[in-house]
C-alpha cells in the first residue's frame, strides 16, 4: 500500500539532512516523499537535490515561496498514496514509525486521522515526552480549546480529505492544522499512538512560537476556530469569555492570565449545560479536559477551592490518567 510522506522545506538547511534520512531510513519503505521546496534563500535545496539523486523515491517539487499552507495543499493534490504522512523539515522520525501507524490504521478502518506521541527536544530545551490522549472522544473534546495532535506527526487517510473536499484552509494561518481537525471530526474518528513516534524539535524562532506573539492576530484566528465548536454548543460568547477561552488555551497564556475560580466555574458551567442539551461531546471526556484547565489555573492563581470541586477531582484525574500538557 503506497504511502504518501508530505514536508515543506524553507531555509531549513540546519536540520534537513537529519530530518530526510529519518524518513528514508524507515522500516516500511513503499512510499514516495513529496518535498516542497517552497522558495528557500539557505542551501536546503542543494541538501535535497544530494538525497534526490540517491532515491528514486524522493519527488521534488522547486518553485517560489508559496507558504506552508499552498505547499502543504500542493502535496496532497499531486500525492498518489492511499494516505498521507506529515513530516516537517526540523523533526526527526523514529525509524518505525509508518510501520507503526499503517498498521493501526489497517486495523482502524474507521480511523481516519492517526497521531503519535511525541518526544520534545531542542537545543536550549530539556528532553520530555508529550503523551497526547489517544482515544477519540477525549481527542474531539481537547479540540475546544487547542489542536488533538502534534501536526507532523499524523497519517491521514486521503480519502477522508478528498471524499469531502478538505484542504487547509489558508484563512486560518499559522493554525491551519487545528481547523482542519475540527472539519474533519465530524466525519471521522482521531487516535494517536501511545508510542513516541517523532522528535519534535523546539526552536525559538519556530513559525508556531512567532506567531503566539503576535497576539491580536493570534486571538482573531483562534476566536474564528473556537466559535466553529461553540456554535455547535449553541453557545455566542462575549468578548471576555471569548479572552478566557483564548487564555485557557496555551498554559503559558494562563500562566500569565489566571482567571478568577468563580469567573471559570461560571465559564465552564455554561460549557457543561450546552453539551448536556446538544451533546456533542461525551460528558465524562469534557469534565477531565476542563478539569485539567481547572488544576492548572489553580496552580497558577494558588487561591483555594474545595477539593471537593468536580473540576479538581477530573483534573487529578486527567492528570494522572494523560500527563497531557497543551504548552508546545
């Protein structure tokens, strides 16, 4: 079965060499590997044209810089195989890892997107493994306030995308993949594989980490994403429940912009009766994500509360049952 393996590459020449030989070097090797140079200025081209004319199986694409989201698009549309590997251009497969995940997803026909989890490393940056939930009432749950995957690590079965005319969607810059999810967790069900699959490399000047500076931009492109699943809710926020919301989302965003324990309890009360009427999330899998936001905005206002809140009883609970943590 043929696989398609998807990176982009701009001016990624530190890591690149790294980053390709991971992916030629897998224990399953029937794919073909769709690199985009996407109008590098660095010697990333130079680098992928040595590994293009050692394996057939890499196919180059060279053209002027499109960004991620047109190069991403571009790959699907020109892929032949039956699904679809992210990669990016600093990350670091572990030798297994297709392997790995086309056999869950042969054994998961109804498994549409696949990740892993992950293992976060970097230059300045202390090793530490991401254990992303992996079943798919909780991942669609996550998906209220941030992205269920670790976006280069995922597979994606290309009929889920083309079936229903899904692309990345431009208007959604620099969180594309997190809209993506949420159009397609209505047609198919997420899992990720609890093995460390990829090696995320930290960067400070990652195109992810620019962006959470900027954040009027930031909170106009993630305020579009959230109102996606509060409209099935049936819920219309206010602007300020709109800010928590955007907060509750990145722990360091919390950190520096803890909510008052009866603001959040409001907050999410409003969440639970929403879901309870509509049901679109399962219960119990909401409860332990709001819990988690609950223990950590605790942590960080260090008022107390009854340990005999609901929300602190699924955030020990999630904690103990995940270690899941949305600050990347």
């Amino acid at each position: 079965m043929l696989l398609s393996v998807i990176m982009s590459v701009f001016n990624a020449e530190k890591y690149i060499e790294e980053a390709i030989q991971s992916v030629l070097n897998q224990t399953y090797n029937n794919f073909e590997f769709i690199i985009i140079n996407d109008g590098s200025k660095d010697n990333s081209l130079k680098t992928i044209k040595k590994f293009l004319s050692k394996d057939d199986r890499i196919i180059l694409i060279d053209r002027e810089n499109k960004g991620l989201v047109a190069s991403l698009n571009e790959g699907i549309l020109k892929s032949r195989g039956d699904f679809i590997a992210r990669m990016d251009a600093d990350d670091v497969c572990l030798p297994n890892r297709f392997e790995e995940q086309l056999n869950f997803m042969k054994n998961n026909s109804d498994v549409g997107v696949c990740g892993s989890w992950i293992e976060l490393f970097g230059e300045d940056f202390k090793s530490k493994v991401w254990k992303i939930p992996c079943n798919d009432q909780r991942l669609k749950a996550e998906l209220l306030f941030s992205s269920c995957f670790a976006h280069p690590s995922v597979m994606i079965r290309k009929n889920v995308l083309l079936d229903n005319n899904f692309l990345y969607d431009e208007s959604y810059l620099h969180a594309e993949d997190f809209e993506l999810w949420i159009r397609l967790s209505d047609v198919t069900k997420f899992a990720n594989i609890n093995k460390v699959l990829l090696k995320y490399r930290m960067l400070k000047d990652s195109v992810s980490h620019k962006a959470d500076l900027e954040l009027k931009s930031r909170f106009d492109v993630f305020q579009k994403i959230f109102n996606k699943n509060l409209r099935r809710l049936g819920i219309k926020n206010s602007l300020k429940e709109n800010t928590i919301h955007f907060n509750l989302s990145l722990n360091k965003r919390l950190r520096q912009n803890s909510v008052s324990s009866f603001e959040l309890k409001s907050y999410f009360d409003k969440i639970l009766q929403s879901n309870k009427k509509n049901k679109i999330f399962s219960d119990l899998d909401l409860k332990k994500v709001m819990g988690k936001k609950w223990i950590l905005n605790f942590i960080y206002t260090k008022k107390v509360v009854s340990v005999f809140s609901i929300y602190f009883i699924f955030g020990i609970y999630a904690f103990m049952n995940n270690g899941n943590n949305s600050e990347r």
